[in-house]
C-alpha cells in the first residue's frame, strides 16, 4: 500500500526559464529539428517539462516579457509597447518565489525597463473624463511606485562605474544585465 502521508518533505520544483528574441520552437533539436544543434537546451528539456502548446500575450517582446513575470496581460501591467516600463509596483513571479524561500537570478537581457534613452512612442494611457480608480484595496497585484528605480536598464547607467543596481530587482535577488545590445 502506498502511503498517504510521506515523511519526507516534498522536493520543491527549480525554475529555468530561457527566452530568446524571435525565435520559433522548431529551431531546437528538442522540438525536432535535425539541422541545428542545440545539445544543452535539449538536454534541459529532457529532464524538465517542455511545452508543446505555448502562446505569448503580445507579439512584441516588451510588453511579452511583462506579461511572463507578472502572469498579467498587457492591458493590465500597462506594458503595450516597447519603451513603456514596467511599473515598479507591480507584483512579480520572482518576488512571490523569493517570499516563498526561493532564490532568485537574472542573467542576460531583462528588458522589462527601456534600455534605449529614447521615449516610448506610445505612452502611459491617460486616465479619461469618467473612469474610477480602483480602491487601494482592490489593487492587490499593485502597491506604491517608487520612481526612482527606473532607469536601471539604461545602458548608460551601466556605463557609469559607481552606478549600483537597486535589488531586488522586479524581485531578483540577483542581476547580471546585458546592456548596450
């Protein structure tokens, strides 16, 4: 008989995610390609779950990747286009694994900040004549901004030597950008 209550502790799950810029699943040998090789990332699938159905909230990359570390959509975390941040006060999947005792990395390319110095062109939606605010405490996914965090991505503030990233970082505890890309 099978034991309905284990003694030992359930092994928590790791975390990897990998994305890439415009780049199709059938480019990897682990979603069958025989051309490219891709040996690392197919072994990685082989000991994890690969997705076979997968769709992304955005076609552009900003707002997309606000979308995979908020679990919200585009309408919602006001990242509709690519130069809008990420507001500071949105809640995170890294910051909800990170209150659950995990750790938490961002190496590579984040862009989840505008890294360009040049404005948006499309920006933040202005309130309309009609609409109401949600009350404080409908707003659980948002909490107060603090606008200084932003600029963090901007490769000229990587280019300053006494410039220091503000950690956690959208809920990294740790972050090792690719800037000037």
């Amino acid at each position: 008989l099978c034991d309905p209550y284990p003694q030992e502790p359930m092994k928590r799950p790791n975390f990897l995610f990998i994305i890439t810029d415009q780049q199709r699943a059938d480019h990897l040998g682990c979603y069958g390609n025989r051309v490219l090789r891709t040996p690392h990332v197919d072994a990685l699938a082989a000991r994890g779950v690969r997705l076979e159905r997968h769709y992304v909230a955005m076609p552009i990359c900003m707002p997309n990747r606000a979308t995979l570390v908020t679990g919200r959509m585009p309408s919602l975390h006001g990242v509709r286009h690519n130069g809008i941040e990420l507001p500071l006060d949105c809640v995170t999947l890294p910051e909800l694994l990170a209150d659950a005792g995990y750790r938490t990395a961002l190496v590579g390319k984040s862009h989840l900040q505008n890294f360009t110095g040049v404005p948006a062109q499309y920006g933040v939606q202005p309130t309309s004549e009609g609409d109401h605010p949600a009350a404080a405490a409908l707003r659980a996914a948002r909490r107060p901004e603090d606008a200084a965090g932003h600029r963090q991505e901007d490769a000229d503030s990587w280019a300053d030597p006494a410039f220091r990233m503000r950690l956690p970082y959208y809920g990294f505890q740790s972050v090792d950008l690719v800037t000037r890309h």
